[in-house]
C-alpha cells in the first residue's frame, strides 16, 4: 500500500509542476496557442532532461539529473518519500506561479 500511495503522491506532484508551468505560459502570453507551445516546451524540457544525461558534460550532469521531474517521480514511485523530493516539487510549484502571478501584476500595471 505505501508504494500504491507514494506513486499517487509522485503522479500529483509532478502534476503540480506541470500545471503550474502552463498556468505561468498562459499568464505570460496572451495568445492561447503561443501558451500552449509555450508550455510543452517547458514541460517537454523537465522531463527530457533526465533522458540526455549521456550528452551532457559530467560537471553538469548532477545539476541537470536534480533539475529533472522524471528523476524526484522515480525516486517518489519506489516507495520511499524524501524529504528532498518534496521540498523540490514545492518549490517547483510555488516558482511557477509566483512567476504566474508577477507577470499578472506587471501586465495590471502597464
């Protein structure tokens, strides 16, 4: 039963982030179409990034690896809840729409 709800957590907190990326591409653009290319790109990106690892400098190969959704869901979907993983699908989160909300605000300003 933990690994069936560790998996579900993982699934929504990745979720999250990807919601909360597409949210920002839509606060950021004004076209619908430019958001949602906007925004596949981004989630496109976060989740490539754990898949490229092999053309990637070694020096940068941890930062790129910690940067990806797809490694914090595996980590999250074996069962094993860190803290780490948490913290970093908050603050994913939190960043997007706080970015969401300052386009909002400049753009109210303007």
């Amino acid at each position: 039963m933990g690994a069936i709800f560790s998996g579900y957590l993982g699934l929504l907190l990745a979720g999250g982030v990807y919601a909360a990326a597409g949210i920002f591409c839509s606060a950021a653009t004004g076209n619908q179409i430019t958001a949602f290319i906007l925004g596949f790109l981004i989630v496109f990106t976060f989740f490539m990034m754990d898949k490229v690892l092999f053309f990637i400098p070694s020096f940068l190969a941890g930062i790129v690896q910690f940067i990806s959704v797809d490694y914090h869901l595996s980590n999250i979907s074996r069962g094993v809840i860190d803290s780490r993983n948490l913290i970093y699908f908050g603050t994913m989160i939190a960043a997007f729409l706080i970015l969401a909300v300052r386009v909002l605000e400049i753009r109210k300003w303007r």
